[in-house]
C-alpha cells in the first residue's frame, strides 16, 4: 500500500518519525519548528481535549481566555521565570509591514517599532499574575480556579512531530488560593486527575512524583509530573503541576485581606498537559504496523470492510451494514463504511490497522448467508467469526477489553523495565542495555544530578510519591541518601 | 449592587462597554489590544463553538491546526493580500532574550534576530495553501474540507470589547475544490450554516448579501456575509463567506490532475466567525439592566433564588429546590441555586438579570406551603406563579418561548429599521435620524461608494441575495442602477 513504516527494532525513531505521517497525524510546515496538525491527528487530541476539559470543570474550573502576548517586562518580573525561558521565546518588534522604497517588495517599516517587545507566551504565569492582581481584594475572591486552551511558543531548537515544536497547544491551569495547603492540594488534584486520564483514556501507566530541584518549573516551589513509558524504554513527561508558592503573587503584588484582615500574598499552582500527549499516546501503545489506539480516544472505533465481487454483492452488504453501524452509532460508537471499489479489503486492512481502529469487521456475501462476521481486533491482531446479530452486544465488550489490554500490556511492560540499581556499573549496564526506569539512592545534590546526567544522559524523572523511606548510599556519589529515585533517559 | 450600568439612550457606546465588563465577560488587558474572555463570556463563546463545530461536522468538515506563524514573503504572494494585511501585523523578528550586559535588565538578543520575519498569522489563507499544496496532486485529493479553530492578530489601532481587539478567537474553515461551481456552492452553503447559527441560537436576524468590490476581503474574488442590525441602528458584519477563486492556488501553485488528466488549479473559498459574535449578541438583544441572552447560548438557563429568613427556611427550601434542579439538570438545562447568605433577594435579582440568565425562580416559605413558585423571564420581565410541581413542564416551553420571542423582537426592530430611500437628502436624513439601514440604488461604482462613505461614514453592507432586478436612479450620483444595495453605519 505504499505505506509501509520501519520496524520499532530497526529503528525506533524512525518507527515513530514515519508513523506520525503516514498515519496522517501531523506533518512539519515551512515555518521552522512549527507543526501542521492534520484532520486525523487532530480528531485524537479533541477527544483528548473533551475528556480532559470534562475533568477540570467536574473539579470545580472554568475556561477563559488571555492574550497571547506578553510584554517583556512582565515576564521579568518573576526572576527564574525569565531565566527558565529567555532563551526560546518568539518576540514581536513591530507592527507594520511596508513596501520598500526600492521596490525590493515587502519589508517591515521601522517607524512601527513596539515601544516595549512582546514575548509570544511560552506559559501565561505572567499575564495572568497580572490579571489576577485585579481581581483579588479578599479572600471571598478566592479561590480563582482558571483553565485555559491555548497555543504557546517555545523557540526550541532540536524538534520533533508532537514531542517538541515550537509552537504546540495545550491547556494549562491556574489556580489562586488563599492558603498554601488548599493549593498543594489543589496542585496534587490535578496531578491525580492527569494521572486518571493519562491512565483510564490513554491507557498509558504512570508514575506520579515530584521532580528535584534542577527539573522543576522556573518559578515554581515544587513542580510534581506524571511519567510514562516509551516501547524503547525511555521516559515521557506527560504532565506537570506546579505548586507556586507565593512566587508570581509577590512578583505581581497579588495581595488579599485574609478573614483576619490582614493582608497576605496569595497562593498559586498552574499545572499542563500539551499536544506532547499524542507523541506519548503514539509511543507507548503502536507496534510495526501502525497506531495502536485506545478505544477511549479511537476517533473512529470500528471499520467496516466489505468483502464483494459485483456491485449486488456490495448492495447487499451495504445494506446490512447500515444497521450494524445504526445500532452501533445509536450505542454512541463511531463507525466506518469503507465502500471504496477502488481499492482491494487488503490495502483497506492495512490502512485501517496504521490508523489504529480498534475494530474491524469484514462481511462478504458467505457471511451474510451464514450470518456472520469478522471480527478482527488491533491490539493483539487476534480474529475471531461471531454472528452478526451479535455485533452490538460483543463489540462494547470488545472495546472495552481492548482498553483494557493495551493498559495491561503497557504496565506489565512498564514494571519490567524498573530496575533496582545499587552501583554505578549496573546503573551504566541498565541504561545502555536493558533501559527504562532506574530506581536508584541519589544522595540530593545538584552536583551528582548534574554528573550523572552529563555522564549517561539520563536525569531524575521523579522521586515517586509512593516511594518509601530507606537508607542507603548513593549510586553515583556513595553519600547516604534517605531513598530511591527514579533515572531516566527521556523524552 | 454597585454594578449599575448607564442606559442605552444615555450613551449607547458606554452602556456597551459598561455591560460588558460588569457582566464578567471581558476587560481589557495591559496588552494593547488585547482582551481577557473572562470564565462567563468565556462559557458563552464555549456554547456558540460548540454548536457551529457540530453545524460544521454535520457539513462534511473536519477540523485540523496550522502554524500561528506564516513567514513574510508567504503573506506577499497574493498581492491583494498583503495588501489588505500589511498595515496591521504583529512582527516576530527575535528569537531569545538575554541579560544586558551593562546589569539594565533582559534585552533583546541582537544575535538572535531571524532570518526571515514572521507574521502573526491574521488570517491563515497564505500558510494553508501553502501545506495544500503538498496535499493535491489529483482530483482524488478533493474536496478538502478542513476548520481551524484559532487566534488571530491584526493589529488595530482603535479597539473595542469583543467588536475589534488585536488578538480575537475564531474559527477559519479553508476548502479546496475542482471546479468553481462546487467551491461557489460551498461558500453558499457555510454563508446559510452562519445565517442558520445567528438566527437560531443568537436569536438575531441577519441578511444574508454580498459585499462590494471595495468591501471584500483581501484575496477573494466574491465575498458573502451576514450583516446583523444593533439596537442603535448600526448594522455588525456578523460572519463571511469567500469564494477565492484560483487566488490562492495561483499564487502557492496548487495544481491537481482532473478526471480528464489535465492539470488545472484548484479552487478554494474560505469562512469565519469570531468572538465578535459575542458583541453582536451583547449589543442585538441586551437592555439597560443588563444582557439578554437567548437560552440557547446561555450558560446558566435558570437561577433560583431562595427567600428565607432563618437557616431553618433555607433548609426547607433547599430540599424542594434539589428536586426540581435534578429535573431540569435530567433535561438538559444548566440550573444555578444562588443560596448565599451574604446577599439579599433584591440583588441577587439584580445580578442574575445584569448576566441575562432566561429564567429565575423565587421560592420562600409561603410557595413551599402552597406549592408555588414565582417564575420572572429575562426578556419580558413578566413573572408569574405557576405550580412546583409544573415546573419541569413548564420551564422548557417558557425557555422556547423567550427564544422565539428575543428573536421576534429582534426581527420586528431591524424590518422597521429599513428604509427604502430614493434621494440624497432623505438618504442623510434617515441615516442620522431614524438609522439602521438605508436600502437604496447605487451606480455600482467604487467612486460613489467611497464618496457615501467619505461623506456620511456609511458603508454598503451588502448587496442582498434576496435582492429584486429593478431599474433606479443612483440615490449619490443619479445615474442608472439595477437593484437596491443596503447602506448603514456598522460596527
């Protein structure tokens, strides 16, 4: 079918590369960095979008909305902040183009210079900091728990489809409170709610902690993530929640009278997930022949491909498909006829199997005598024959078993590849060889992080919150460390 | 309540400006230009996205994501284009920030400037037809029917709340045909999905027409749009539809192979409604206590409000009140019980009047006895006092009610509101008397357009597709014209 992908163990990056095109999720545009994000690819992160939006307002959030713009000085204002992103923002000068004078064509016309460069928001902390200030007096204003869906920039250099572009979409929270204990707890909620979607749609175990002190958000107290696991071993942060503090309050004087009235600043967190979701989504479930989706987030959750000689032939299937797909639609699955008499039922299979539908169904006219059909499943490739009248009650089970398997599957892969690591051999011997997570002492120190990860590239991931206490030395320094942490190589 | 806003006929602009800001909808941003949605305005846009994203699905369409960045000399390729965009871009010319040097604070980093500028896309037509390009080859490629739901720039020098901001929300939708019937057919078609959606869920009356020549947008080669009427007369241009022609194709040689193997361009139109659409609706229907929103883009269909004098009452009332919010939540309805203790029944009157909730509840102790209930309606003001037991029969034919009813109104004022004018003199007088929209001959020439315009600040809003053959006199020049066009003063 001319569609044909690399093989994981060939080369896995290549595997994932060729796979995000093929499948036709999303492509590279002409503007450096930047994605076009195709129809296909698109419909996977809207179903990502309802299921997500859907648990912030359960939880208690509303959506709004705030400039895409930053001006330079507000993100100054909060000094690891601008460390954290001075070094990729997109940043606007001007605000004219005009003809040239030579008649060279189009130039920007310098008598439109911006008093003060705007900064395309790689995260809105600032302007909305700045919002916020107006908006809080007392603690009756509070709390504020804000959701926005945006696009934010980043001027990264090294890109990759879905994992790393300049410009990607997101959503990200912000959160204003009144004590530091509802906002921890407000940023450990999001943290839960990220891992319950990560884990009940994408299907995708993780492992909640906290990231240390050189992987934390700039700006924030304490950043806590879900982390993933790719086929190739390697880790994927899959979302962050951020506990601020009091930071961006006292960089934007945001004070309210607390019930006392006594003035004091207020409290933030800001947590994410981005477009980033979908390289996850793609890395951690499909094999070789394409996407392997979860049903839950499946845009198209059965095929249905006719197997037929004559146009009767068709006519006649076609019209027991309608039903099928009715009843399907009518239980709220999304169905697929591919009636094309362009192409043969094996190009279709293999097309629909690199899309990663869930289920596929192949009925030719022996069926409809016998009143059967295929039922083929994506995740383990197994067939099976079952009645046709039997179709709407089987494949909402099916389904729901495929959701099941390929989370199975992806946490028995998971806890494979954590290794308990005491020596530093081991710990370069795990890396390079059987990879994944290293759950190893680390005795707490910038110094070793930054060692450590100069030497194997690999970094902290988190120090997981189930992690327990437990003496022992460090794997790279020998100092005494109070517990395990977990290594990495990442994405 | 503090939140008191002037009337319509004191001054119509700041009764605008006033409602909006203090029915938490938006405020103006330290960004210029800029606007903050606030979570109220915010969950309205939410309400009219949802409806037209599933009015454009229900079309056929698909939604996908383009870079926020087109690079200059995409913007230069279609000459009128970049004609039509030059004056209003924001520029991004820098990609870092760093320290300056002498300890002033964060710079632009001279050594970072890029290569090529980069527009803030406002409008995507350029960096679409550019990715199209890589898309068509044959006539198997079309139609692409693609939606974009996005931010845009344009940097405007005057801007207002929701009618023109710098930064504004929207949807583009972007096709690609192989014949110009086929792509007249779909601007056609999205301009009656537009009128369909201003008329059904805004409750607003909009003429559907076509645009001068002086008025169409830059690039297309016919533009369609709906033009609403604003309770002071001036018409808002609501949403358009354009067929492009080859335009686009032309200029970022998009070509396909025809049935016959011939290699032709590709035809293309492109649409869009944006969060102007919340001006419109503010300024269509509101009054002077506040908005008037028609139930189905309102966030909040009913509010009860409990009238009680000790904790014990509330109690009593609140048990009542939980039956009935679960049955209306049962059919669909968005139900707000503002039980706070901290305000009086009178203001929170009030309030849920200034954020146009469609229907309140009244409930105190004597209902409770007698099994009654006060219900007021927004739109009308009426109240009446029906049955507990009625309600979950009686709110949703009422809420039908004041949707047909808000429209009714709406469409009686704009009929009344258009003048047929056959002289000059009357043309000024009616402009700055009675208003609204002046249906009136034209010579079909972009000298009297601009010398009307010039003269009086009223534009063609458009030459209606309704519009009869019927020989006249120019109402500016006195020389021959075939039909009427309307002129008026807009937003």
């Amino acid at each position: 079918m001319g569609k044909e992908i690399p093989s994981r163990s060939e080369d896995y990056s290549l595997w994932y590369n060729e796979l995000v095109k093929k499948a036709d999720l999303a492509e590279h545009s002409d503007v450096r960095g930047c994605m076009v994000i195709k129809p296909y690819g698109y419909s996977i992160w809207e179903k990502m979008q309802q299921a997500l939006d859907k648990m912030f307002k359960d939880t208690g959030h509303v959506n709004a909305y705030f400039p895409l713009f930053v001006p330079k000085s507000y993100l100054a204002k909060e000094a690891s902040h601008v460390e954290g992103f001075a070094k990729e923002c997109a940043i606007v000068t001007h605000y004219r183009l005009k003809n040239a004078e030579d008649g060279s064509g189009i130039i920007v016309d310098p008598d439109a210079r911006l008093e003060e460069e705007l900064i395309v928001r790689p995260t809105s902390e600032t302007i909305i900091w700045n919002t916020y200030k107006k908006w809080v007096q007392s603690y009756r204003d509070l709390p504020i728990l804000i959701n926005q869906w945006a696009n934010v920039v980043r001027w990264e250099m090294r890109t990759r489809l879905f994992l790393r572009t300049a410009e990607f979409l997101w959503q990200e929270g912000h959160t204003a409170h009144a004590t530091a204990g509802e906002a921890v707890k407000e940023t450990l909620q999001m943290l839960d709610v990220y891992a319950d979607f990560a884990e009940s749609f994408m299907a995708m175990p993780v492992i909640k902690g906290k990231k240390s002190e050189g992987e934390k958000f700039p700006g924030a107290v304490d950043t806590y993530c879900i982390e993933g696991m790719m086929q190739d071993g390697k880790a994927l942060q899959a979302g962050t929640s951020h506990f601020l503090g009091q930071n961006f309050a006292k960089a934007f004087d945001v004070q309210f009278a607390n019930k006392e009235g006594k003035l004091d600043y207020v409290w933030g967190t800001s947590w994410g997930v981005s477009t980033r979701l979908m390289g996850a989504l793609i890395m951690a479930h499909s094999d070789d022949d394409g996407l392997v989706l979860p049903p839950k987030l499946a845009p198209i959750h059965v095929v249905i491909v006719p197997i037929f000689r004559s146009e009767e032939e068709l006519a006649r299937i076609a019209e027991r498909v309608d039903q099928i797909s009715s009843d399907l639609r009518k239980l709220g699955y999304s169905v697929k006829f591919d009636n094309r008499d362009t192409h043969k039922p094996g190009f279709k299979f293999a097309e629909w199997e690199l899309k990663g539908v869930p289920v596929r169904l192949a009925i030719g006219p022996r069926d409809l005598e016998n009143g059967t059909v295929e039922v083929a499943r994506r995740d383990t490739k197994e067939k099976q024959i079952i009645k046709l009248d039997d179709v709407s009650k089987a494949i909402p089970d099916l389904l729901e078993d495929i959701q099941r398997n390929i989370f199975k599957k992806a946490l028995n892969f998971r806890n494979e590849k954590i290794t308990l690591v005491n020596s530093w051999d081991e710990f370069q011997q795990v890396l390079d060889g059987k990879a994944g997570f290293i759950s190893a002492h680390w005795d707490g120190t910038a110094e070793t992080e930054a060692a450590i990860k100069e030497q194997t590239k690999a970094t902290i991931r988190c120090i997981p919150l189930d992690s327990k206490d437990e003496k022992g030395k460090c794997v790279y320094s020998g100092k005494p460390s109070n517990r395990r942490v977990l290594f990495a190589r990442a994405y």
